[in-house]
C-alpha cells in the first residue's frame, strides 16, 4: 500500500493544513463531537443547519470503506448547540495505521471540539446482555495496543499532549452518570448497562475460544474501534463519553450454530436508532446546560472581580485626593508663614 495513505507520523503543521481546509468550509466552531458507530450513522440525523464536508474532499484524510459509514463529517447543530459528526470511522483492518485512524479526533480537537462521544455496534460477550441493550464503557482493553501498536506511537506533539498519557479513568465517570440521569428520564433503565469493552483488531469475528478467554477476563463487550480514538481524545485533554450498542450476542458456547455476521449488527443498530439519537440529543442538551451554568459563574465571579478591583480603585484614589488636599493645606500654611 501507498505509504502516503498509511504514513508512521505527521507532523504538526500537516495535521494544521488539513485543520485550515476545514476551517475554511464552515464557520461553524463545534463544542461536542460525535463519532457515529455501525449502523448508527443516523445520529447525525438529529443535526439541524447541517454543513457536509465529505472525507474525500480532506487533504491527508482517510476515507470509509465499511457497509453503513457514509464517510463524511456533519457539522450543525443539536438544539442550540454546535456539534460535529462522524459518519463513518475508521479502522485498523482497512489497511490504515492508528495514526491515521485516529487523526479526525485531533482535527476535532484543533476546531475547538471539548467533548467527545463516541458510539460503536459491539458484540454482548456479557451472558446478561440482550441484543439492543446500550452499555456505557466504563474502561477498556485494548489489545492492539497490548503489544505496541498505539496510535501514539512514534514522535510526540507536544502542542497536542503528553508523551506519557495516563489511561486511569479515560472515561469519564461525571458523564456516565449524566448519561445515566438522561436515560432513567427517557425510560429506558431496563436496557441501560456499564462494563468495559475489549477492542480487537478485526475484521474477523472472534473465535469461541477468544470469547471465552475475554469473558473470564471480565470483558462485556468487543469491538474493533473505540479504544484508539479515546486515546487520542484524552491526549489532547478532551472529557469523553463512550457507548456500545449490542447487536449481536456472542457465542460462548460450541453448540451455539449462530455465527456473527454485518448484516446482523446493521439490522438491530437500525432497530435502536430512534432511541440512540434521542439519547445523544438529551445528553447533548445536558451538556450544554452544565457549560452554560459553568459560563455564567465565571461571569459573575469575574464581575465581581471586576467590581471588586474597582471599589479599590475607587479608594485609592480617594486616598490620593486626600492626600493631595493635605499636601495643598499644608503649602498654604508654608506659604502664610513667609
């Protein structure tokens, strides 16, 4: 393959290049970004004042090649605030390096993206998961980067993070229990879960034998994606929120005669798809509820500052004029005395 599609590094000002096209198409500056799983390219459905900028239009970009990723970003809004959205990802079995993969979440970074939520269609490796059910991961394993491969792996950005990044509490535990509080409103508890997901790196479904291992080792759920792209959202200090949508119950038994298959992960991610964009819509509002409030506290304590810095101000030169008028007595008094 062309190693121009699959480069080890880029540098800071190619990854700026690819940021200033964007920039120049929309004047749209999202707070959230969303990366719409398999399936769940309907996400970006709930977006209204919609700008398209489609990846093949993108220098340095990658493009999809999955069944149900329709390959562009789709910026606009949910409710009054501004998001953009991932329809179509990228993964590791297309041929494409993490660092490529990975690189649509340092763009998003770069055009003032603070929060990520990321959506992927995952396997129930959880014997107490049903299909349809949505888990919020609460942690990860990440078995492509078990044996080094890490989309930060070569020269480090320090204009974007650190070269030693620590993975405790990738995900965030306030929004989970905002996602919690979002569900339980919606009604939708008895399909609620939290667990932790294993990202393999595909494109084969698992052997009974993997899930079998992954299952003892208190994996809920696998994927292949997710767990690169959080990465790289927490090195560059973005709060993430991630779910997995079931949709498919993993064998971990040999008499199960049921194979995985895309068709079937498609099929119960469509299935969902008006409950998922209501739930990313409430959570989106809930976030932009929580920043407002956090906007409006500044302010006040600023004015207050401000008010503050004046009233000593005030007095200062009150004290300035007294002193003045002191001094003016006191030469007059001189002055008299001659």
């Amino acid at each position: 393959m062309d190693p121009r599609l699959c480069p080890t590094s880029y540098s800071f000002e190619e990854i700026k290049r690819t940021v200033n096209f964007v920039l120049s198409r929309t004047e749209i500056r999202p707070m959230i970004g969303i990366i719409c799983g398999s399936g769940l390219g309907s996400l970006a459905d709930s977006i209204t004042e919609q700008e398209i900028i489609r990846y093949d239009e993108i220098p340095y970009f990658p493009v999809s090649t999955v069944p149900g990723h329709a390959g562009q970003f789709v910026f606009g809004k949910i409710g009054i605030t501004f998001v953009v959205a991932m329809q179509g990802r990228f993964h590791h079995y297309e041929g494409y390096t993490l660092l490529k993969c990975t690189m649509p979440v340092r763009i998003m970074h770069l055009i003032g993206v603070r929060y990520l939520f990321a959506t992927n269609a995952a396997g129930g490796v959880n014997p107490e998961f049903n299909l349809g059910d949505i888990m919020f991961i609460r942690d990860h394993i990440n078995f492509m980067g078990l044996p080094g491969n890490n989309p930060l792996n070569g020269p480090n950005l320090p204009q974007l993070g650190p070269r030693f990044l620590s993975m405790t509490n990738a995900y965030d535990k306030g929004m989970r229990d905002l996602a919690r509080k979002v569900g339980i409103e919606m009604g939708i508890e008895e399909i609620m879960r939290e667990g932790v997901y294993a990202c393999l790196g595909g494109p084969t479904y698992e052997s009974i034998a993997e899930l079998i291992m992954l299952h003892t080792m208190g994996v809920d759920a696998v994927g292949m994606s997710t767990a690169h792209e959080i990465i790289i959202a927490r090195h560059c200090g973005m709060t993430v929120f991630a779910l997995s949508l079931i949709t498919n119950k993993c064998a971990l038994d040999y008499e199960d005669r049921e194979p995985a298959n895309h068709e079937e992960v498609i099929k119960i991610a469509k299935s969902r798809e008006t409950t998922c964009c209501e739930f990313i819509a409430r959570l989106v509002n809930e976030v932009q509820l929580i920043e407002t409030k956090i906007a409006e506290e500044a302010a006040a304590e600023e004015a207050k500052k401000e008010a503050e810095a004046e009233k000593i101000k005030q007095e200062e030169e009150a004290e300035k004029k007294k002193e003045e008028q002191k001094n003016e007595k006191n030469k007059k008094r001189t002055f008299k005395k001659k």
